[in-house]
C-alpha cells in the first residue's frame, strides 16, 4: 500500500527526527537523493558539462535545490541559480558558491540555454498559486526544452489537498522527500507533478499508522478479492442483483451485468426492462420483470446505470443488504433516506453527479475532489467513490483515510464503462467485502481492465473493458 499524508504529519514526524540527528542532516539527506534523481535523469555520462538553472525560493525548498545544484556543480555541471525569494538559504548558497555554481541577474538568459531545471519555489511551506514574480520566470522554464524536476512537489500546489490556486510550474518529474503528499496523488494537482518519486530520509517508522490517503497495490487488492472454496454454492459466493437499463438504454444493463459477472458473485440477478437484450449476450444471467423486492435471493444490489425514470431505487433501498446506487439512481437521491439504511450504501458518481447531490458547480467539485468525496460521505453515511482522472474512495462518515485509485486511464473515458464498474463492485459487495473493499478493489481492476484493452494507447470500447476483466483479476492475483 503506497501512503500519503498531510503537512501537519510530515512536519512532526521532521521535528521528531531531527531532535535526534545533528542539525542539517535531512536537508543532506533530501538533496543527495534528489541531486542522484538528477544524475539519472540526465543520464550516464551526461551530467558534466549539462547546464543546470536552480529556481530558488526563500524557503527550505529552496535550500534542497540550492544542496542538490552543489551536488551536480561538484561533477561538472554549470550550475545557475535563480533566486526568486526576499532570502535564500545561506547554507545552500554558500554550499552552490564553493562547488562553482553562480547565481544569475537576469533569469532569462540561463533558462534559454537549460538542459535541467529544479523547481524549488516553493514546497510544503507554499501557500496558493506562484507568485506575479514568478510567473514569467515559471513560464520561460516551461519553454525552455529542459526537463523540469519539482523539489518535494510543483511550486504552486497545495500539498494537502491536490487542489490547484493559481498558476504552476508543470515538472516531468517531482523528488519528493520522507513521504507522499496527498496532492500528488489527486487531481488536479497530481497532473503537474509527471513522474513522482519518494527519497527515503528517515521518517518511515515516525509517521502515524492511519494516512490521509491510500493507494491500493496488486497484493493490497489480491488479498481483498473472493476466492471460492471448495464447499462454495453459489448462494455463499452471493448473488448480485442488478436494476439497470431501460427500453431507451437496454446497454447500460448488459454492461452493468457483464461487470457484475466478472466481480466474483456467484450469480447475477437481472431486474427490469431489458431481460432480452441481457440473456441473448449473457444467458447465464437470471432475469426477472417483476419489481426487485419480488426477484428472490440477493446479496447485494446494484441500481441505477440506464434507469432512467423507472423506478426501483427506493425499493433497493429499503431492503438490507448492501447497495451500490449509480448513475440515474443518483438523481435527486435522498439523504435522509441512505443514512436511515442498516446495511452498507456505496453511491459511485461522477463528478457532475457529485455536484448535483451537493448542490455545487461541476467546476467546485473537479477543483476540490478530496473535499467533495468526504463531505458526500459524511452528508450521506455512505462510502462514496468519485469517479475521475483519479478515482477516491471515501469511507462512509468521511472519516479515515480516502483511497485513491492509481490503476486509472483516461482511455477509460468512455460511454458505458461507469456501468461496468457499478456492476463490478456491486459483484464485490454480494460476494462480502466491505464497501470501501469493495469500491477501491473495483476501481483498481476497472483501470488495469481498461489499460490492458487498450494496451495504452488505442480507443477502447466499455465492452472491451468487462472482457479484461478476468485478466486484469489474474495480474492482480497471479
Ligand atoms: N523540514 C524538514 O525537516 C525538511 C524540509 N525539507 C524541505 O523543506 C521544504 C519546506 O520548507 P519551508 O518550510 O521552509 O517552506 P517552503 O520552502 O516550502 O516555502 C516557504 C517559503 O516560501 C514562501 N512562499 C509561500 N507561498 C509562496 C508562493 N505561493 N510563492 C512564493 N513564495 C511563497 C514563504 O514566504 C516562505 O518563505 C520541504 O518542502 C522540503 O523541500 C527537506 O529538506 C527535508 C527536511
Ligand atoms: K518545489
């Protein structure tokens, strides 16, 4: 499991470890892995003679970059600095002087010429977008060809929550130190972060057990997945029972069915109008045209995906057992009516659905996606997972850590494949992982299915996503 945590988090479990190792130790530690990020960024052979702009502000930020420029100026690289800050970190500068490296007047003319520049504006002490001063400088770096590395994270991030204020220096690849920061795992900052990679210095055993977010790995979701035993009926796997599709959309069933099929229920249950359209691509499926409370045996339901108008949710609804509710089965959803429920509720909107339950903008919801995905939990006791460029999951009650999908493709933007997934970890929760189990592991197979089918880099087709399904589960468990 990959974790991340907040500021706050990172900063004591700092201070705890400083008080223990004499003074400068981290910031040494922080720049000797990023100046090594750099050396094999730049490649073998190609560090001396590069020529190397350090963008520095006034902070500790500023300093790893200004350590890290000392690093590479030592093995022959020219080494600017560029200081944007009302001060700069006196160790570093002197630290960047004695190695060779010079600080520029004129920010420009270095930048023109850079094969590499190191972002270290801002970093966990950042507070909004960049600064008007650095805005241009910013933009000249971005222009110049250079690869750019963001120190610990992008200037002009929020750390915390991945939400974006104002303008960033977008990096082909971030450094980080100690730990993972939620914002470079969520949209949309994490689009301005490339490629991430976490410099060990010391904090692991001093950051607490509970993060603010999770990111699920193949063995974090084998471990959750059903695996059948030899006694088991099809009643003990569980049944899935699935209120999807209309005379309109009789599509969104056969999809949301063949997710469910591939979720590892022991049966799937179809309920409503588009039972034909269902059996001729899925005979295995039980089908039923009567209401949901009279299809018999179910473990858990999945409403919503093609509904329409019709109803069936409130029924779903009042029964108890699990229900995962998508799609038109969110529209004017009540909350009353969900927090009222005994047994787990997993709502899966987009994030115009999303707002639509908030009563908020599109816009509000894509910006502030951690908030959005707790504060739906909470309004409705529900675990919630927020479908997107990176999928969160929300436990019910907002409380604990938000999981984020990593498995995720934007191949997977695509008509119909919400309805794979709703049926997916509708299949999950019928075969009795817990919601957020259920929802995480869903994401995550959903994406794999999705990168597979598309090898990625084609177009993929929602049915081609519930086709890689049983391969996505064997990567997964194999
Ligand atoms: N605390 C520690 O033990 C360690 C800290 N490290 C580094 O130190 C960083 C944190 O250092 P600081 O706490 O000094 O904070 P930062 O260097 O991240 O930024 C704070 C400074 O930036 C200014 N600032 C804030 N928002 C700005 C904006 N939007 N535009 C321009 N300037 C802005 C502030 O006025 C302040 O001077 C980490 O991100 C990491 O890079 C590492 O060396 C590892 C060890
Ligand atoms: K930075």
């Amino acid at each position: 499991m990959r974790t991340a945590y907040r500021v706050e988090t990172v900063r004591a479990a700092e201070a705890e470890l400083m008080s223990r190792l004499p003074e400068g130790t981290l910031m040494r530690r922080a720049a000797a892995g990023l100046a090594a990020a750099c050396f094999s960024l730049l490649g073998r052979g190609r560090v001396y003679g590069a020529r190397v702009v350090l963008l520095v502000g006034s902070g500790d930020n500023g300093g790893d970059a200004l350590y890290a420029g000392a690093r590479l100026a030592r093995r022959g690289a020219g080494v600017t600095a560029v200081l944007l800050g009302s001060r700069a970190h006196a160790g570093g500068l002197a630290a960047l002087r004695a190695a060779g490296g010079r600080v520029a007047e004129d920010p420009f003319e270095p930048l023109a010429a850079a094969d590499l520049v190191l972002d270290g504006i801002t970093g966990i002490g950042g507070h909004g977008g960049l600064r008007p001063d650095a805005v241009p400088v910013a933009r000249a770096a971005r222009g110049s060809g250079a690869v750019v590395v963001a120190v610990d994270l992008p200037s002009g991030v929020d750390a915390d929550t991945g939400e974006v204020a104002g303008e960033v220096l977008r990096a082909d690849a971030t450094v980080t130190f100690g730990a993972y920061k939620p914002g470079l795992l969520i949209d949309p900052a994490r689009e301005y972060a490339g490629a991430v990679r976490l410099v060990g210095i010391g904090l692991e055993d001093l950051l607490p057990s509970v993060p603010e977010l999770q990111a699920l790995q193949h063995e974090d979701v084998a471990r959750m997945l059903p695996v059948p035993a030899a006694e088991s009926d099809k009643y003990r796997r569980g049944v899935v029972g699935v209120v999807a599709g209309s005379r309109r959309y009789p599509g969104a069933a056969v999809l949301a069915v063949a997710g469910a099929l591939h979720g590892g229920a022991g049966a799937v249950r179809y309920v409503g109008p588009a039972g034909e359209a269902v059996i001729a691509r899925f005979p295995e499926t039980l089908v039923h045209a009567g209401p949901p409370a009279k299809a018999g045996r179910v473990q858990a339901w999945v409403v919503g995906p093609g509904l329409g108008d019709a109803p069936g949710v409130d029924d779903v609804l009042a029964s108890d057992v699990p229900v995962a509710v998508d799609a038109d089965g969110l529209r004017g959803l009540s909350a009353e009516l969900v927090r009222a429920r005994t047994a787990p509720t997993l709502l899966t909107p987009h994030a115009g659905e999303a707002a639509a339950l908030l009563g908020v903008a599109r816009e509000a919801v894509e910006a502030r996606r951690l908030a959005a995905v707790r504060e739906l939990a909470t309004r409705f006791g529900a675990t919630v997972l927020l479908k997107g460029s990176t999928t969160l999951v929300a436990e019910a009650g907002g409380r604990g850590p938000v999981r984020v999908n990593p498995t995720g493709t934007s191949w997977l933007a695509t008509a119909g494949s919400g309805d794979v997934l709703s049926g997916l970890a509708g299949s999950l929760l019928a075969a009795g992982l817990p919601a957020i189990d259920a929802a995480s592991a869903a994401a995550y197979l959903h994406g794999l299915a999705a990168r597979r089918a598309s090898g990625g880099a084609s177009p993929i087709a929602a049915g081609e996503v519930a086709s890689a399904l049983s391969d996505a589960w064997r990567d997964v468990t194999s």
